[in-house]
C-alpha cells in the first residue's frame, strides 16, 4: 500500500440509528487499525484482510491485504470510504455485528442538493451533475453537464425543473479540482 493518501475513493453513508459511532467502535473492527487524522474531521485506517478484496493475484502477493480506509464521523453517521467500493462494503459487512440495531444506509438528497447549489452557491459550486430527464419520456432519458460552476450557467438553471439528479460533482467555489462526486444509488 502506498503511504500517501491517494485521490479517489469510493464508499457509503450510513448511520447507527440509536447512538454515536466513535472511533473506537471502528477500531474494535479485527483488522481495523488507526492510522492518523487528516486534515478537518477526516480519519484515516489501514484494514489489513487476509482475502483479496478487488483481484489481487495471492500467488503474487502474501496477506495480508493492506487497504486504505477514509472515514468522516458526525454524531450518529459515518461516512465510510476506500479505494475500491467492494472494500467498504466488505468492511461495513464487517462492522454490522457490532452496531445493535445495524447500521442502516442513509440516502443523499442528490436532487435537492444539485438545486440549492445553483441557486445559492456556498463554499462549494457544481462541476458535474447527471440527471434524469422525465418530461422527455423515452425520448431523452439522461442529460450531463460538465463545468467549472453549472450553477453560474443560464442554461443549467432554466432547465433544473425538467431534471431529477442523481449524481454530482463538487469543488471549491475559490477553484481548483472537483473534491468529491455524490450519487443517490
């Protein structure tokens, strides 16, 4: 596993309906270990797996199988990402014994949210969304926007209420690269 935090990662929202989740309860996981604090709230494990998880050739390599874990934690939510979407969901597999009632997946409001952002914009501005197209039918069923800020964009705004989105991008509104994509799936 490289040492440096590598740029994408793939993961799911969920929430302990009745209590907190703490780091302890995440490093109480076999296999689940502590690595450091990020930057902001962002917490960083190493899940050592003696099963491949995405492909590995054992004959290549011996385990255990060193994966990167990103986790953001707000009270009774965890947002719980790695390199590859089947190593959060293995490792979430993982963790559901230990949460009485389950963790349970929460949904994001992907619509609202691509809607809010155009008309208001915070410190975060649009760079990609995806939407279905219901009033076109057959006809139409998906549209895509790229761009720096689809909010600043006349055509974007007008066309919002023709559009369910399901999947966007976010950046900066100050610049630079599109720091995550959020999809209702």
């Amino acid at each position: 596993m490289n040492e440096e935090v590598t740029n994408h990662f793939s993961g799911l929202l969920v929430e302990c309906p009745d209590r907190r989740i703490s780091r302890e309860d995440l490093a109480a996981c076999r296999g689940l270990s502590f690595a450091r604090l990020l930057a902001g709230h962002w917490e960083q494990f190493i899940y050592d797996s003696h099963a491949p998880l995405i492909g590995e050739d054992p004959r290549l390599f011996t385990p255990p199988f060193k994966y990167q874990i990103l986790t953001r934690r707000s009270g009774t939510r965890l947002l719980l990402m790695a390199n590859h979407k089947e190593v959060a969901l293995h490792l979430l597999e993982r963790l559901q014994p230990m949460f009485q009632p389950r963790l349970r997946g929460v949904s994001i409001g992907v619509d609202h949210l691509v809607k809010s952002l155009a008309e208001r914009p915070t410190t975060y501005v649009l760079s990609f969304a995806h939407a279905r197209v219901p009033a076109f039918g057959a006809v139409l069923r998906a549209i895509s926007f790229y761009g720096d800020d689809l909010g600043d964009a006349s055509l974007f705004r007008q066309q919002m209420d023709l559009m369910v989105f399901y999947t966007c991008g976010l950046r900066e509104a100050r610049g630079g690269n599109e720091i995550v994509r959020l999809g209702s799936d």
